[in-house]
C-alpha cells in the first residue's frame, strides 16, 4: 500500500515531536536561526540534495514556513541551511500580524530578518502600500528599500521613484521615507518633482532636493534648489524654499485683435512668476494663503478684465509677499526699494505708454484693481514724471491721486507731489489728481518754474496736454520763499510753448502793490528760441544797493542770428546795458558781438537822483570769430575794448567779471599745405592794462609803488604783425624705392618767424630820495615810453637716423637758428664795465648745436610656468647720446663770431662781457659750451600671463638709471647718478624708489664736494672701483580708492542742436567762461575718491647731518 508523502512528513513530524533524538537530529536540517526558528510548517514534497558541496532542501507543494509572528507561504523553494537562506517562488506571500509581502520571489535571509522580493513585489499594511519590481524588507523594525518602479501611497499621497528606502517606527500611522530618482509626490492638491525627497514622519516635514518642483490645482509651479515641507495633521502648513526661489503660475485670457475691437484671438496662455533668494509659503487647511519672496525679489503679472488681456506688471523689491483667497491672488505687497513698469495692451486699452514706478514700499489691491505707492513713491509715463509722498491708483478710472504723506501718517516726512512733463518746467503742489488716459489733472496750491520764473496758484489744472489754468497765482523770478517782488493775477492761462495770458496782473515789490494792468500777454515757449520780453531778477549787492537786473527783450528774426537786449538799475550805482548778438551758419563760421555800457554815480555820490549829474561814463565792446574756409584755411578773432575797467573791479557778478583788468585782442589766419607740409599764418595781438591809471595813482589801493629808478610799467603791447612759416619734417633726398639707401633717410625741416612788437610804458625815476612815475614838467602827466622790436627768426634742423649692426640705432642732428634784427646794443667800454647804447642797423647771428644718439635694447626671458604665469621677459634698453653747443662768445674755429665783446675788469681781473644781441628779438648768446655724454640704461621686467584662450604682458618692475660726463667742464665732469624703480602692484597700489648717488667725496668742514672720486676697495687683493655714496632717496607708495555714482542712461537725453545759443547768465556775454569751465570740468561720475600715500625721505648731502622724514 502507497502511503503519501505528505502524510509521512507528517508522521515524521509527530514523531519527532515526541523523540528527543529525533527532534536533535531534524533541528539540523530545519533551524535558520538560532534563537527564532524557521520552521517548515507543511510541504507536499521534501527533497533533500547535495548542490555545490553544500546540502540543500528541495520543498514544493502548499509550503508554509513559520518564524515567530512571521509566516511564509508559496508553492515551492529551495532551503539552504548552512546559509541560513531560504528562496521561496510562486505565490509567495509573508505576512506578519498586519504587515502583508507579496511578490513573485522571495530571498529569506533568516540570521537577518531580511526578506528580499523580487518581481511584482508588494508590501502593505494599514498605514502604507507599498509596490515596486524588488522591495528588501527588514521584518523586525518594519522598513525596507524598494527600487524599480517604486510606489507609496500614504495619508492620502502617492510616492513614486526609482527608489525608496522607508521606515515606520513604533505607534506611528506613516513611514518615514527617502526617495531617490525620478521623484514624484501626489496628492488631491498638488503634485511635486525632484530628484530626491526626505519625509520624516516623526517631524511631519519632507525635503525636496535636486531640481525640486511643486505644481499646484491652479497650475501654479514653485521651484528652487531645495523645498522644504511642513504638515500639521497631515495637511500642508508650511513650505520653504532657501535659495533660487521661484514661482510661475498659467493664466488663461482673451486678446483683442487689431483690426476689429469686437474680435478677440483664441485663448492665449500668460505665464505670471515670483524670483528671489528665498521664499515662504503658507497654507490654511492646505490651501495656499500667502507666498513671500525675499532677497532681490521680482514678480511679473498679467492683468485681466472680463478675460480680456489688459496688460502686464513687472515688478522688483527685497520682499514681495502675495496674498491669495480660494487660491486666486488678491493682494501683492513689495517691501523696501520697490519699482516696476506697467505695460498695457495698446489695443484693448486707451492706454498707449508704459508706466514706470518706485517708491518705498507698494500695495497691489488686484481685484479692487487699485495700488497704494508709499514712501518717496515716483511714476513717469511717456515723458511725465510724478513724485510723492504717497500715490494711489486706481486702474479702473485710471485717476492718480497723490498727496504729501499716507493718509493718518503723521510720522513719515512730508514728500509734497511733483510733476514733471517732457519739455515743461516742473509743478509742485500740495495735493495732486491725475488721469493716467486723458493726461488731465488737478494741483491744489501748486508751484512751477518757467523762463527762469516762479508760478503758484491755489489751484492748477490743465484742459489739454498743453494748457494750463492757475487760480489765484503769483509770477517772479525771486526763488526765495517770500519774493522781492513778484506780479499777481486772480486768474492766468498758460499755452505750453507759446503763450502766457494773464488778467488782471499786479506788481508787487516788498509784498506792496506798485502798479496793475488789466491784461498781459507774454511769450512761452521754454528752451526754444523765440522773440519775446525777459523778466528781470532781483537782488541787494552793498555796492550796487537793492536792483533790478536783466530786463530785456530777446529777438530772433532768424535762424541763424539773435540779439538779447537787457539793461539793469541799482539804487547806488546806476544803469546798465547790455546788447549780445551771437551769429552762426553751420560749418561756415559763428561768432558774436556785445556791447556793454554803464553810466554810473561818480566816485562817493550815493543819490541816485544825482545820476544825470554827476555820473561816468564806461563801454566795453566784444567780438569774437571763428571761421573754417575752403583750401585749409581758418580765420579767428578775438577783440575787445574797454573804455576802462573800474566797473568790473567794483560791480561785477562774476568772479571772472571782476578779474578782468586787460583789454586783450588777437586775430589770426592760417593756411595749409598739407602734401607739400607748408603752412602759413599771419597774426594780430594787443594787450591793454585797463586799471593802468589806478596803478600809477598813489592815492589808489592799486597803486604800484617803485623801489628803485628805471622800473616800468606796461600800458599796452601790440604785436603786429606776427608771420609764421613752416615747412615740416622730410626727408632731403626723397625716393619711393623700398630699398632705401642711408642718405634717403636724412631728414630736414625749417622755420621762418617773423615778429614786430610795439611797446608803451612809463618809468620811474628818483625824486627827494624816492621813487614815483616819470613826469612831464610842464604839465604833470605821466611821461609815456615807446619801444619797438622787429626781428626774423630761421630755424632749421637735419638728423639722419640711421642702424647700424642690425640692432643698433643712431640719430645724428644737427640744429641752426639765425636771427636778423634791425638794431643792436652798443657797448662801449668805460674802464670798468660797458655802457650800452641802442645802434640801429641790419644785424644777423646764427648759433647751432650738434647731438647724436645711439640705443638698442636686449631681451631675456625665463619661462617659469606657474598657474596663470607662464614666463618672466627682461628687456635691457641702454642708451649713449653726445651733444656740443659751442661758445659763441669765443672765436669759432679760429675767427671772431663779433657777437660777444669782452674785456678783463681791472680790478677783479674778471671778463667782463658785452652781448650785442641782448635785449633785441635774438635775445642772448649762448656763452657757455657745453659737450657732454649721457648714458642710461632703462630694466624693465614683464609678466607673460595667460587668462582663457588670451595671452597678455604686465609691467611688474621698471629701473632705470642716468648720469652724464660734461667734457667742457673744469672740474666733477661726472653729473650724480640718479635712478628710479616703480612698480604698480596689483594695478592699484604703487611703489616708487627714486635715488640719487654722488661720485665726489664730501669735506665736513668746508661743506663742499672735494672733486675727488670716492673709491673703495672691494675685495681683498684687488684693486679700488668708484664707489658713489647715496645722497638722497625716497620711498613713496599710495592708492586711490573711489565709488562712482549711478547714472541712469535714459536721462541722458540728447536735443537738436539750435542754430544760435541763447546766454542765460546775467552777469556776462558769454565769450569768459571762467566759472563755467571750473564747474563741467568738475563734473564727473565719480561720488566721492581718496588718495592715500605714505612717504619717506632720506638726506645725506652732509654726510654729518642725514635728515629722515616719513609723512603720510
């Protein structure tokens, strides 16, 4: 009879049960563990074989394994015992109390507890479900790592990744998980992306690492570089983003088609974002409640009305906090340096221009459609600029309202609204009303500037773009805030660039009523030229008293003259006028003429009404030209007179008004020949001393007081006429050969000056042991000098550049100067010295001097490959130059030149010498030869450094060093050795070492160089070298440091050149632009710079006295 096997393997378990040996002898073939058993509960087949050395339990059929609470049921495996592994498939199942494992494969490591399945793996409890092609599980603590195809779901979220490692620690109703790769985090609300997630179950946060992304129920998407979850309940609370925050929403809308207002496109997507550094979110009930950016934050949000696209905002600020209800943005706060730019949709709005904006802080009210801008709020639109205190908005009317402060502030600092407008003088008020669309509004106590004047009234409105009404208004040119004087009218009418009509007008001055006219109509046009009347200003000068200054009338017949005719009264001074006419025809010629007359109360009388009594008279008369004309030639002039220059010195505006003293004039013409490098000029110059009389007045406090007979005084000097020519550089023998031999390489040029001088003076003699101004006898005025000069001038010089030995350069040159003078100083010899009498008479000299110059330079490099730096380059340049001068008051080469006349001083047994040429237009003879060697070497050491793809050379140090040896010199024909090393470290901070070395000894006591070379043994057994001793060096260092200011390049607006330039400054014509030029010359883009440097001297011209100075 065939028993079967499962009820002999039953049989034998009863039966063990019930036998100590045989319960021994069975435990070694079903014992994993030590403790805990793997008991093999039932099978219906049970093999038993050798498999690679090792025996191995073959077991199929309704197989159920028990460990403890753990149970592993399948359709058959395979039982490793030596191992202590057991691998089970076909329907494998593990459960354990609520923990449930399913999977095709299932590897038991016993000793570990670990259970590895492989295939359509599942595990599964209460609190999670878990799937994924292989999960390991560890079954004493509850975790595991699943990889491929993983999925979580838990607390209403499904988790999906390449891999989750979990855990669920006791009492907890979650795991605590880490997914890797292809992270994906749903829920009913939102789903999210990365590539690594942390849920820490205990905390109740989760981390989203490497590209994390969240995608809400609206489409809205927030991202960064790391995201950070915080739950309450199960439910969304909190989220954080660290760094690279950034939040983009979808928003769905309609957009107006150009050629019909009634059409619109098909749906067009808008993509809204929200930038910063970081970024907050919070959650009520998980819903979003508010998102806050902070760290250069910036949003870009588009406007909808009725699904109809209206535009879009582009806004900035450090924090930007958003505020949504039932996930719809409501409201929009940017904190700290807030700005943005409005652009709307120029078809399905009226309005065309974009809007730019700043302020403080900025509240966005969306669906109300309103923003409130607080704190130095500014908004420009096409041109127009406002600014506040505080403005509101309101979109929907597109009415601005703007008013000093927020409203209920009491604490902010008043911001009165200001307006700008392109081409218009600003207005400033007390409270502003706007229209953004029709460019209306309204200013209440408002206040304007225009042609140099000041308009307020209680109210200023405009009726279109350009036109203006001010209530009760006020005009003056007085921009104090209580005006000197000012005009009044109940009502006024401004045209923008046009006209300004006014009824009644009154004029106030002192705040009293002085005279009224029912109607005035004056001209408007702003920067543009146009004839009209000029209002005066206003002002008290202790010399001129209360006055009135620049009332006028300015003409512009045509494009390319004017004339701006203004006069002047000063209660203690008198009357002014003033005629400027300035000319120009582009690329032609510009020029001007002014006119300046003054009748003035003489010297100490202060009644103005004695004016037609006893006044003086003064003119000054201007003009200036410049004139480009055809063939390179120019035409300049520059001419004045003055009747005399006392009314600057006391009564000018300008500091350059009152330090003119000199009536100058020149006028001048050129003309080129540029092929055949000839050019000619012609010149005129005068130079009169307009306060001469004062000078030479001793009761005047500019009296110049002579200290000794023969002293002189300039009235004027007159140079005319001054003709130049020249002929520049060439060469002597010219070729267009390539193969240039070494005389087509001597070069040539020449000079011809010709000057004639004219020159009034007065002199002083000696009267009763002092000194005054020279008199006529007979009538007491001043005794006036003459002295006229002529003289031509040839210079000329030949040099013949030349190398020789490939690398050596030579230059040797050859200078001439004749001089043709009409008269000379005749010297006749009295015993003693000469006494010198003028001799007219044709007289020439000519001088010359040689000179010749030879350098090279040598090269050395190192290469020295260290990070950036790849070589270190040594350039050696020297340099050898003689040059000879001759003494022309010697005979030369054997024959007596007659320049110099010499005699030997009795007395002293000293030359005494007489230059004929002294004092003429040759001026002196050289009477010194000189013949010297200079000699210089120039280091200089480079850094070859390589950035990129590109190679460049620094400087690092430069030495050079230089003395000379004068040949013609009695005695210490060595010159000191001087040198000098800099070098510029960094590019900022600076070193400069200057020395200077003696070659003579020093004698202590008679303080003087001996003329002996210092020399100094070096070595022992050789012999002595010069050995110079320092005498002087410094040490400097220093660096600048600065900060530039921002310029906003939209501000730099650029103007059509006028044809004419009207003079705004009273005070002068134009041609002395003194304070002008020191002023532009000033302006830069620089804030603020420092110089810092540190110093130190050392002095030992007496080797007994060294002096040390540090300054910084």
């Amino acid at each position: 009879m065939l028993i079967p096997q499962n009820i002999l393997i039953k049989i034998a378990f009863y039966l063990i049960s019930f036998s100590p040996f045989f319960s021994i002898f069975f435990s070694s073939g079903s014992i994993l563990f030590g403790k805990e058993r793997l008991i093999l509960e039932s099978a219906n087949i049970l093999e038993r074989k050798i498999i690679n050395n090792k025996p191995t339990k073959i077991i199929s059929g309704n197989v159920v394994f028990t460990k403890g609470p753990l149970t592993i049921k399948c359709d058959q495996g395979m039982h490793y015992e030596e191992e202590a592994l057991a691998i089970l498939y076909g329907n494998v199942l593990a459960s354990k109390e609520d923990l449930m494992i399913k999977s095709d494969t299932i590897k038991y490591f016993s000793e570990q507890d670990k259970i590895f399945s492989i295939g359509d793996s599942h595990v599964w409890n209460k609190s999670y479900d878990l799937k994924a092609d292989s999960i390991t599980v560890y079954t004493k603590i509850d975790s595991g790592i699943a990889n491929g195809n993983t999925r979580l779901i838990q607390n209403n979220q499904t988790i999906t990744a390449n891999r989750i490692e979990y855990q669920k620690m006791e009492n907890d109703d979650a795991v605590s998980y880490t997914s890797i790769g292809n992270v994906t985090i749903k829920d009913s609300m939102r789903t999210a992306t990365c590539g690594e997630a942390r849920y820490n179950r205990k905390k109740e946060t989760t981390e989203l690492l490497f590209n994390p992304r969240i995608i809400d129920e609206s489409n809205r998407i927030l991202s960064g570089n790391k995201i950070s979850l915080f739950y309450d309940n199960e439910q969304l609370n909190k989220l954080y983003i660290p760094e690279s925050a950034s939040a983009i929403s979808s928003a769905y809308g309609y957009k107006k088609k150009l050629n019909d207002s009634l059409n619109y496109n098909d749906t067009i997507k808008f993509m809204d974002s929200m930038k910063g550094s970081e970024l907050l979110g919070f959650f009520n009930h998980g819903k979003i409640d508010s998102l806050r950016i902070h760290g250069m934050a910036q949003t870009l949000y588009h406007i909808f009305e009725d699904s109809v696209y209206q535009g879009n905002n582009d806004a900035s600020g450090d924090t930007i906090i958003m505020n949504f209800n039932d996930n719809e943005l409501e409201k929009l706060t940017i904190l700290n340096g807030a700005k943005g730019t409005y652009t709307p949709d120029s078809i399905s709005t009226d309005m065309k221009s974009r809007i730019d904006y700043s302020a403080d802080f900025i509240k966005y009210l969306l669906k109300d459609q309103k923003s409130n801008f607080n704190g130095n709020a500014i908004i420009e639109q096409d041109g127009t600029n406002l600014s506040s205190g505080f403005i509101k908005i309101d979109w929907q009317n597109s009415m601005l309202h703007a008013l000093p402060t927020y409203q209920n502030d009491t604490l902010q600092k008043l911001n009165l609204p200001i307006i700008k407008e392109k081409g218009r003088d600003p207005m400033i008020g007390s409270e502003m009303t706007y229209n953004l669309k029709t460019k209306k509004g309204k200013i209440r106590k408002g206040k304007t500037k225009a042609d140099d004047g000041h308009y307020t009234g209680d109210q200023i409105r405009n009726q279109f773009e350009n036109v203006f009404f001010i209530e009760n208004s006020t005009y003056s040119t007085c921009d104090l805030d209580t005006a000197h004087f000012h005009f009044e009218s109940k009502k006024m009418k401004i045209i923008q660039n046009d006209l300004v009509i006014a009824k009644p007008i009154i004029l106030y001055i002192g705040q009293i009523p002085i005279i009224g006219i029912p109607l005035g109509i004056f001209p408007h046009k702003g920067g543009q030229r146009h004839s009209g009347w000029i209002m005066p200003s206003y002002g008290d000068n202790k010399n001129r008293g209360q006055y009135i200054q620049g009332l006028g009338f300015y003409w512009a017949p045509s494009d390319y003259w004017d004339t701006k005719l203004t006069m002047g009264f000063g209660d203690k001074q008198g009357l002014t006028f003033r005629s400027n006419t300035f000319y120009r025809v582009r690329y032609r010629f510009s020029g001007s003429l002014n006119f300046f007359g003054r009748q003035f109360l003489s010297s100490g009388q202060k009644d103005i009404t004695k004016l037609g009594e006893q006044h003086s008279k003064s003119t000054t008369i201007k003009w200036t030209h410049k004139q480009e004309m055809r063939n390179n030639q120019s035409f300049n002039a520059n001419a004045t007179y003055s009747t005399n220059g006392d009314y600057n010195k006391k009564y000018g505006l300008s500091i350059s008004d009152r330090m003119d003293q000199k009536a100058i004039s020149n006028l001048s013409y050129s003309k080129r020949w540029p092929k055949s490098k000839n050019s000619f000029s012609a010149s005129f110059y005068s130079n009169n001393d307009l306060l001469i009389n004062e000078k030479t007045n001793p009761e005047s406090r500019f009296y110049v007081n002579p200290t000794r007979s023969g002293t002189q005084i300039n009235l004027g000097n007159k140079r005319f006429p001054k003709i130049s020519f020249r002929h520049g550089q060439s060469n002597l023998f010219p070729t267009l050969s390539e193969h240039k031999k070494w005389y087509n390489k001597i070069a040539w040029n020449y000079t011809l000056n010709y000057t004639n001088t004219e020159r009034n003076y007065y002199k002083s003699v000696e009267t009763d042991s002092s000194f005054s101004w020279e008199r006529y006898d007979t009538d007491s005025t001043l005794k006036k000098y003459n002295e006229q000069n002529n003289g031509w001038i040839h210079t000329s010089s030949i040099n013949a550049p030349q190398k020789i030995f490939k690398y050596i350069s030579i230059n040797p040159s050859l200078n001439l100067k004749s001089a043709w003078v009409n008269k000379t100083q005749e010297g006749i010899w009295n015993g003693t010295s000469f006494d010198k009498k003028l001799k007219p008479g044709f007289a020439t000299r000519t001088t010359g001097s040689f000179s010749m110059n030879a350098n090279t330079q040598i090269y050395g490099l190192i290469g020295i490959p260290i990070g950036p730096l790849k070589a270190i380059r040594h350039i050696i340049s020297p340099t050898v130059g003689y040059s000879w001068t001759p003494d022309f008051s010697k005979p030369f080469f054997g024959k007596d030149l007659g320049y110099v006349e010499t005699k030997i001083d009795p007395n002293t047994s000293k030359n005494i010498y007489h230059d004929r040429f002294a004092g003429t237009m040759a001026g002196s003879t050289p009477k010194t030869e000189t013949k010297s060697m200079t000699f210089s070497v120039n280091n200089v050491l480079q850094a070859k450094i390589k950035k990129g793809e590109d190679e460049k050379k620094i400087d690092l140090l430069s030495w050079r060093m230089n003395s000379s040896y004068n040949f013609a010199a009695d005695s210490m024909q060595l010159a000191n050795l001087r040198s000098n090393i800099r070098s510029k470290l960094a590019r900022k901070l600076n070193l400069d070492l200057s020395m200077t070395h003696d070659f003579y000894s020093y004698n202590e006591e008679t303080r003087k160089r001996t003329g002996k070379l210092i020399k100094k043994q070096i070595f022992r057994n050789s012999g002595s070298i010069i050995y110079p001793r320092l005498t002087n060096m410094r040490l400097s260092t220093g660096f600048r440091i600065k900060s530039k200011k921002w310029i906003n390049p939209s501000s730099e607006k650029s103007f059509e050149e006028d044809t004419t330039f009207v003079e705004d400054d009273l005070a002068g014509p134009g041609l002395n632009k003194t304070e002008e030029k020191i002023k532009s010359n000033l302006k830069n883009k620089n804030l603020w710079n420092s110089n810092i440097s540190l110093s130190f001297s050392y002095s030992a011209l007496n080797p007994s006295n060294i002096s040390k100075t540090f300054w910084a």
